[in-house]
C-alpha cells in the first residue's frame, strides 16, 4: 500500500489496515510511506517493523514508478506481487476486504 499523510483515502485504508491485512493473508500487507515528517511519522506510528517497508520517500515514488510501469498517477495505490516479488496486481483507488481478495485471484492465474 502505497500511501501518503495528505491523502484522505490512504488514512482511511490504514483505519481499516488490520482487517486489510487479514484478507491478504498469506501475502504480507506493507505499507510504503510516500511523505516524511512529523504528520507521516504520526500516521505510521502504530505499525511495526512487520507492517512498514522502512526506504525514504524518494525510494518509495520510484518503487511506485516501477511497480507500476509508470501508470500510477495519484494516490492511493497497491501493488501485489507475486512470489518471484514481479508485481501482478495493481489497484488505482482505495482497497477493500473484497478487491484484495480479487486482486489475489488475479496474481493466482
């Protein structure tokens, strides 16, 4: 999950992140800070090691870039890979229980 502290929809994904996480199971839900300072450090504060991709801003727009073949043009985003890390599922607007789990059908096939 790609997210940001100026992004509404992003907050409210990470609202929901523990059900989020259950229904991606077993793929790992991580979450990408794309922001820094005090706001995002507030944001991300209750995720731990496990739940957070730890790269800087920077890294986390061109891994964005990349994941997404250029294609992402706001935010929020995800990626889902699959088990060679080759992103085979991607979702422009915010997720839900259910498109997570369409969106491990789709990397399945």
């Amino acid at each position: 999950m790609f997210v940001a502290s100026w992004c509404a929809p992003c907050l409210a994904e990470l609202a929901r992140f523990e059900a989020l996480e259950a229904a991606a199971r077993p793929r790992r839900l991580l979450i990408v800070a794309l922001d820094e300072g005090a706001r995002s450090t507030e944001m991300t504060r209750r995720f731990d090691g496990r739940q957070k991709l730890a790269i800087s801003p920077r890294e986390g727009w061109e891994l964005l870039r990349r994941a997404s073949a250029g294609r992402a043009a706001g935010l929020p985003y995800a990626v889902m890979t699959d088990e060679t890390g080759r992103p085979c599922a991607l979702r422009d607007r915010g997720l839900s229980e259910a498109e997570l789990r369409t969106m491990a059908a789709a990397c399945k096939g």
